[in-house]
C-alpha cells in the first residue's frame, strides 16, 4: 500500500517503493512511462525488489540486467520477424537502460557512456519497426548538432497541428517519446522532439545549458517549418522539468511559436536551485573534508544525491556547485514579455511548494494575452507530483485539449 509523506524538489507526496525520495520519484517516472510503451509494471517491480535502498550501484546494475534481458527478447522476436514484439521490447530496453544512468556522474563513473549507448542503440532498432513515418535529424548548431526525431501521424502531406516537445535537466531526447509522442500521434499531431544545449549528450559536445533559448529554438522551428505537413499558423510548444523554464524563455522572441505549455513554469533557475533544493548549503562545504567523506560514501543516501547533482553540473558546463549557481544567474526572463496563449501544468503537491507556486501565480499575472491558465492536477488521480509523469494519461488529455481550443481560434 502506497504511503503519503511531504517534501522534495519534485512536489512528490506518495512513496510507490523506495523510501529515499530521489530514487522513488525516478521509480515512478519510470512505471509512468507504461502509458506509451515504455515500461511494464511487472517488469519495473521486479527490478526494484532487487535493488539495495540508496546503492545507487545496485541502482544501476538491476535496470541494466533488465534492459538486458528485454533486449534479448526484442532481438528474438526480430530474428522470426515479428516485428510487433520486437519494436515494443526494444522500447522497453530503452528506458531499463537509460534508468540505469539515473544516478551514475558523468564525470566519474566508466558506465555512464555505455549504458546510454546500448539504451540509445535499442531505441533506433525500434525505429526502423514503427508503422508511422520517422525522421531523426540533426540541426548544425554551434559547431556540433541538436539531433532530435520528427513523427508524422502519416505521409498524406496534410497540413497538421504541431507540437515541439522539450525535455528538462534529467532529460534525453528519446525519454520525451515516451513521455508524449504516442499520445499527439493519436490526435492527429505531428510532434517534434529535440535536445537543446545542455540536454541529452550534448555538454560531451561542448553545448552546456544557455540563458538565450529562443536562439536554438529558432533553430528547431526553421527546420520544423522546412518539413511537409506542418501548418505554420499551428505550431506549439510544451516544456517539462527544466523544460518550463526553456519553452517561456524562448517564446519571449520566438514568435512563430503560436501556444506553450510549461509543466511546471520556472522564471529564474538561479532561484530554482536556491528555493527548491540544497545545493547552496552544500555549495558552501564542497571543498571540506566533511563533502569529502561523504561523497566517498556511495552506496548511502548521498550517493544518489551527489550523482544528480555531478548531473547538473555537467549539463550547466562548470565543476562546482557554487559555479552552478553562478552561472544561473541570467537565466531568467519576464513573464510580460510572452505574448501567446500560456497553460501552466502543474501537480498538486508541487503547487504546495512555495516557489513553485510563486512561479505559477506571478506568470498568470503578468503573461500578456488572455488565453492563459494554470491547471493543477489532483492527488486523488495520482498526478500530484513533478510532470505529472505519473499519469501520463491525464496530462495528454489536459493539454492536448487545451492545444486543440487554443489553436482551433488560430486564423
């Protein structure tokens, strides 16, 4: 029986299986991720009553054994041509491997790269069995790419809707297909997902996170409207985690972009990290001998949270916690200065958190148009928390129907 407890970054006020609240919120990311094939909770169970609490090794190891497993079976079925079976357990492998990195630091840990090599390998054999036309591109930019994926309900050439799916600071690009893509399809979307810099494998490339969104952005809607199907006066935009602060920034200048959805919106990340978390307390004894130890401690409690934090550190570009906060600093915006149709998605325990819901009270106020809401998702339907990443079925109906009124008055 699931318990109820308060607290976290993430807004998360019920436990599913792991007591450390880090490693439970990614736990039921991870069963959220069912909704469009991702996942099974048998699956996902089974994994987690092998895992150690707090060992983020035990962690990594258990969903890579998984991913390992399902792989085999997708490769079975691919081998007597049951393409059907084999692009579901490719996708299910996908997200078992890429789990496995939740906790690993990219600057330390010797696996990070070679579990997201084999999730990301299992992603593009699905791809070549989907029965939906798919193009993974890659956008010059900055003397290396932004690669993303473009899906198409068909290849009719109707002009569709479209939305541009944007991750946050945890995120790969291929998390956001599962997080969404399944979902539009169904509605008659084209959907469009896309690492900006400081997501995906990107900072490996030199492109940390930036302030200027709308830059890159730009980016990605030039090459949106250079594809066929696409019906420019119906472009939206959604961003999540991290992502509610990327999509607002960036529909500040890019006007192209006809409605966005922010889960949860975000209006300063220096903020955000001061508000929300405990990284300027342990900024402030990073080079002691106390953070020392209890770094050397990685099967504890700590470990988990100091493999997120290395996390962010390399997605913003710098080695401290203190740089971390410092180089937020300008990444914030005015919420006056958007002018299209704004919906706010936001869970019910993470509009408890102050900041959060600062965020969320301050941008209704001041966006400048009238079509602008904030939704909170209920408790009672279990989609209290962060992304409502635990149910994804509430969150595709609230926003694709929000999309779907906003856009219908688009000319």
């Amino acid at each position: 029986m699931a318990k109820k407890f308060k607290g976290g970054m993430h807004g998360r006020d019920v436990i599913y299986h792991f007591k450390n609240p880090a490693m439970d919120f990614f736990f039921q990311w991870v069963l959220g991720m069912s909704t469009n094939g991702g996942s099974t909770v048998g699956e996902c169970f089974s994994a987690a009553s092998k895992i150690t609490e707090g060992d983020t090794l035990s962690w990594a190891r258990n969903w890579d054994k998984l991913g390992s497993d399902v792989q085999k079976r997708a490769e079975n079925s691919l081998k007597n041509n049951q393409t059907v079976s084999a692009r579901e357990s490719f996708l299910r492998a996908y997200t078992y491997y890429r789990a496995s990195v939740l906790f690993l630091s990219p600057f330390e840990d010797s696996k990070y790269k070679e579990y997201l090599s084999k999730a990301r390998n299992c992603f593009q054999q699905a791809l070549l069995l989907f029965d939906i036309p798919v193009t993974s591109f890659e956008i010059p930019y900055n003397g290396s790419v932004l690669p993303g994926y473009f899906f198409k309900p068909d290849d009719s050439g109707a002009k569709r809707k479209t939305l541009i799916m944007i991750g946050g600071g945890d995120t790969f690009v291929e998390d956001l297909y599962f997080y969404i893509v399944p979902s539009g399809i169904k509605r008659d979307y084209n959907v469009l997902i896309v690492d900006l810099p400081g997501q995906g494998s990107l900072p490996y490339e030199g492109l940390p996170w930036i302030p200027e969104t709308e830059i890159p952005m730009a980016k990605v809607v030039d090459y949106l409207l250079g594809q066929q199907g696409v019906d420019e006066d119906k472009i939206a935009a959604m961003g999540i985690s991290g992502g509610g602060y990327l999509v607002p920034r960036a529909a500040t200048k890019e006007k192209r972009i006809k409605a966005i959805c922010a889960s949860s919106i975000i209006l300063s990340f220096e903020k955000h990290w001061t508000e929300l978390t405990k990284i300027p307390k342990l900024a402030k004894i990073e080079d002691t001998w106390v953070f020392s130890l209890l770094k050397s401690i990685k099967r504890k409690s700590f470990g988990v949270a100091s493999g997120l934090i290395d996390t962010y550190k390399w997605r913003w570009g710098v080695k401290s916690m203190k740089e971390l906060i410092d180089v937020s600093k300008p990444m914030y915006y005015e919420p006056s200065d958007i002018t299209c149709p704004t919906l706010i998605l936001i869970g019910e325990s993470e509009y408890n958190l102050d900041w959060s819901r600062h965020c969320a009270e301050v941008s209704i106020e001041q966006i400048s148009n009238e079509r602008k809401e904030v939704i909170i998702t209920p408790l009672a339907e279990g989609a209290e928390g962060h992304a409502i990443g635990t149910n994804i079925s509430l969150m595709s109906q609230l926003v694709f129907d929000w999309f779907d009124e906003t856009l219908k008055l688009k000319k």
